[in-house]
C-alpha cells in the first residue's frame, strides 16, 4: 500500500504485508469458516445451465430451511414440479448436495452432524 505522502521510510504502520503469515496456532474465526461454506453452496447452486440453476437453489433451501419454500409440504417432487423436470433428476441433484456437503451441515430433521467423516 501507499503510505503517508510525508512520512518518514518505515512508519507505515498498517501494513498488510504483516498479516499475510499467520501464526499456525491461530484457528480461523466462525465467521471465516461459514462465509466458506455459504461461498461453496453457492457455487454449488450456479453449477450447470441457467435453467438449472433455480432447481438448485430451491433444493438448497429445501435442504437447510423448507420452511422458507411456498408449500405447505416441501419435497424434490415439489420443487421439480415447480421447474418442470423429473422428479427423479431432481431427487438426483438434492442427493448429490447432500453427498457433497451432508458430512459438514446439520440438515432439518437430522439429530447429529455426521462426525464419521467430518474429521477427514
């Protein structure tokens, strides 16, 4: 970074070149960890053609919150319905999300996160 226009050389005090290597102690902060998550879930959701893409995302709220899809009963038939495609393709794409992301989020309905494989 550029710093004061008359300072002295070396009196830079907000150097970002400082925090670049951090101590291997140092854990990562919750909110660091869950911006990862909610970053990869979204990538997830934008994967294939446009036209899939508002499957995905309804299957990712199907997933984590059905409560917040406009149906009294939520389920992959549903939102397959909704997007006109086989149930089956849909039921296909919700099983692959949890595949890929159910050993590190706790779905509705499920009583225990899956540490088997957490810790790998």
């Amino acid at each position: 970074m550029i710093g004061p226009r008359h300072a002295p050389p070396g009196s830079y005090v907000d150097d970002p070149a400082e925090k670049l290597d951090r101590p291997a102690n140092e854990q990562p902060s919750a909110y660091a960890i869950a911006g990862h998550g909610i970053t990869r879930i979204k990538e997830w959701a934008t994967r294939g053609k446009a036209k899939q893409r508002a499957l995905r995302h309804d299957l990712v709220t199907l997933s984590l919150c059905p409560g917040m899809l406009p149906c009294k009963h939520p389920s992959a038939a549903w939102c397959a319905r909704e997007h006109g495609v086989s149930r089956q393709w849909a039921s296909r794409l919700q099983q692959e999300f949890a595949r890929e992301f159910g050993d590190h989020i706790q779905f509705r309905g499920q009583r225990f996160l899956n540490q088997a494989h957490a810790s790998q």
